[in-house]
C-alpha cells in the first residue's frame, strides 16, 4: 500500500490502556499491525471507563502517532454496588457470588442491570457518541467503522453511526450476545429477551461484515445472518517474550494467569491431583500450583477441601509483563474453559498468549471442541474433560513422568497463522473487500 493509498479507520473500543486484562489487547495489538500495513487508525474509546484491572504498562504499546478520541461515560456501577453491597473492584466476578446464595438486594441488583440497562451498562453512551462521532466524521471522514464488543454497546454506536453516514462497518465479537455464558444468569424478561435477540440480529444484519474468535461463534451467528463472517482469533505477538529469558522452575508447576471466577472451578484437576500427592510421595515433594490474578473464593475454598493449600502460590493481579514471565517459568499453562452449553466454541485470548511462552498447556474443557482442536494442530497440550477422571488422571500421570524425563517441552507446530502480524493482514484484505463492495453495492 502506497502513501496516497492510506486508508483510515475508526475503531470503537470500549476497553483501551490504561485498562489491564485480556480485553484490552486485541484491538491494540492490531491497530499496531494494521499501522504498519498502512492504515491510519483512529481510536474512540472511554475517557473514565469502570474497568477491572489498570495496568499502565500497556500504554507503551499504543502506536506512535494514532488519533485517540476519549469522551466521558456515565455507567450504574456506583448503583450496582449499593444495591448489591458489594464492591466490584474486590468481587470482579459480575453475576457469581462464589457459590453463596445471593441475598435480595443482590438479585434485585442482578435484575435491574439485565432488564433495565440494555444490551448492557454502557447503554448511556450510545446516543451521544452516534452524536459526537456524526459530527467528528463530517470534518474528518473515515472509510470504515470498526466496533468491538462485549459491550455491545459498542456495535450499536457503530450501526447508529452507519445509518446516518451510510460508512461501511464491521462488528468484531469477541465473545457472543445471546449465547454468552452468563446471559441466562442475568434473570431476563420475556420482553428483556426479545429485546436482546432483536438488536443482535439487527447488528448481524446491519453490519457489512462480521469478524469472530471461533468457528463455533461462526456456526452460530450464520443461523441469524447471511452477511460476511470470518474468523480472527485473538492472536499471540511473540516479541512480548523476547526479553523475557527464564527457564522453567523445576517443580511439576502448573500456573494459571488471569481471572478465575466461580464458572471456572477446575474441579477435575483437583480430584486428580489430589489423588496423585496421596499416592506418591515423589509425585507430592514435586507438585506446585501457582495461580497469578484474581481468583475466587470458592476456588481457593475448593483447593482447600482438597487438601493443596501447601501446594499453593496465589499472586495477585500483576503488571502484564510479569505476568508473562510466570508463564515461561512454568512447566504447565492451565486454561480452563467455563463449564457451560456453549464452551465447546469458547476461545480465550490466553490460549494464544499461552501459546507464544511456548510452555505445555493443559486445558480443562470438553473435548472435541475448538480449544481441544487447536491445541491438537499445534502439538503443544492437551485436554481433561470436564468428568474425565480416570483418563484426566492418566494424562496428568503421563505429563508428571516427561517432567521427570525432562522431556515436557512440546514441539510446537502451527502457530505462525495464529501470530497477530499475520492475523492483521487477514483483517487488512477484509478490511479493503468490504470497502469495495460497498462502493460497489
């Protein structure tokens, strides 16, 4: 792509760094990538956005130069926490209360945001950013809106923006609308429902194009719509471990990174480990579990009852690249998939980033689905159904003696189509057969 051929785009994020996490690194990772291919990206994003972790350090990867729009947003949070009694920044959890029984103000809370905040807790944001946006792009046109969501909200700025500019839009999902994990945790109404399927259709079927993180998400979105839908994983930068040379601890250490709420309770892994530390002294002196995030209470409560507290490191939230470092010292990366109807299309951005520290990586999900498909094509782990015992325990066994044979580093395969440089080439041509049917159209 030549000079005069630039291309600008204007993608609409709910989350953008400071915010820490996983959601924040797709879109400024490739915003990066679709920079240096040429496009000139213009980012619209939160100015006080109510976000669960801040890590400052992801900052430094914003590219030099990018336009970043920031505007204010008004969010209930502040009354969900008096309704419920809780604090969001201690429970970070949404809807599970770590196994207790929810008292009424609670479910009251739950209620009021399902069905009187929809699709979810930006909605306020909506209408005037369709505004402040029509106005922007009057002055300084784009030749493509990009939204990313969840939140939702973000996808009905976009189509908001669409209809008064008529400028092509693609809606990127990172996860599903309807068909997400906890939707029916959120006690809906007949009505609440229908108005939730309405709008998710109407944004499958607005947009020019769709863009998803799973072949199952795809699956599911083309019952509802005929438009374009591709599938863009979340994607790995290698060059986030470049500078991080360690070599793994030498225990059989299994660590997990990232948020654990109560729908991922690996309680298979327990059961498991459990019953290897009392059949084994060798196998007990070399066990570790190291879990670096927010973790809930009833998982740590679950460890307990199954006698590994002493087997235990838990780390709080920490900056992303320390983060990453505890991957590497790791002999086993654990991902755990929530156990519920759709997990078989359930795939998280930490499987990838998993899948550059270049470490074996035990997932707990069913098997058969997407994450356990991958994870066969790039011969670096494996799966443990979520009631798999006696094979779970025999696969454990079969790690445990490699670790001791110092053979447990995977021979990766595969992964280069999953790196987010190569993604971004994907999303260019997308990007570019979009514009020209548009054009054309």
């Amino acid at each position: 792509m030549t000079k005069n051929d630039t291309r600008r785009i204007l993608i609409i994020t709910y989350y953008w760094p400071p915010s820490g996490g996983i959601a924040v690194q797709r879109w400024l990772r490739f915003t990066g990538h679709l920079k240096t291919l040429g496009w000139i990206p213009v980012v619209y994003t939160p100015e006080n956005p109510e976000v669960l972790y801040e890590d400052s350090s992801t900052e430094k990867l914003i590219p030099e130069g990018i336009e970043i729009l920031k505007r204010k947003i008004v969010e209930p949070h502040s009354f969900f926490r008096w309704i419920t009694g809780q604090d969001r920044k201690k429970t970070g959890f949404g809807f599970a209360q770590g196994g207790q029984r929810r008292s009424f103000v609670s479910e009251l809370g739950i209620w009021i945001r399902g069905n009187l905040f929809i699709p979810d807790a930006r909605t306020f944001w909506i209408k005037p950013s369709i505004n402040f946006l029509t106005k922007y792009l009057k002055e300084k046109p784009v030749d493509i809106l990009i939204t990313t969501g969840p939140p939702h909200s973000m996808h009905l700025i976009g189509m908001g923006v669409k209809k008064r500019t008529n400028i092509p839009w693609i809606a990127d999902f990172r996860d599903p609308w309807t068909n997400i994990d906890f939707y029916k945790e959120l006690k809906l109404t007949k009505i609440s429902d229908f108005i939730h399927r309405k709008l998710e259709k109407k944004v499958l079927t607005h947009a020019d194009a769709i863009l998803v993180v799973s072949e199952q998400m795809k699956r599911e979105f083309s019952e509802i719509t005929h438009k374009p839908i591709h599938v863009i994983t979340n994607g790995f930068d290698g060059e986030d471990f470049e500078e991080i040379q360690v070599e793994p601890e030498d225990k059989f250490l299994i660590t997990h990174v990232g948020t654990l709420p109560p729908s991922r309770n690996p309680i298979i892994l327990w059961k498991i480990l459990k019953k290897l530390c009392e059949c084994s002294g060798e196998f007990s002196a070399h066990l570790k579990i190291r879990l670096v995030g927010k973790v809930d209470q009833s998982i740590l409560e679950s460890i307990e009852t199954y006698g590994l507290e002493n087997y235990l490191e838990h780390i709080p939230f920490v900056e992303r690249k320390t983060a990453l470092k505890y991957q590497k010292l790791s002999q086993i990366n654990l991902l755990v998939v929530n156990n519920t109807p759709n997990a078989a299309g359930i795939l998280t951005g930490k499987l990838y980033e998993y899948m550059a520290a270049g470490r074996f990586i035990l997932a707990i999900g069913p098997e058969g689905g997407d994450l356990d498909t991958i994870l066969r094509e790039i011969n670096m782990g494996t799966t443990i159904g979520f009631e798999a015992y006696e094979k779970g325990l025999h696969q454990i066994e079969t790690l445990y003696q490699l670790f001791k044979e110092n053979r447990l580093q995977p021979s990766v395969q595969n992964t280069e189509k999953y790196s987010r440089q190569n993604l971004a080439k994907e999303i260019s041509k997308i990007i570019k057969n979009t514009i020209y049917k548009c054009k054309i159209s």
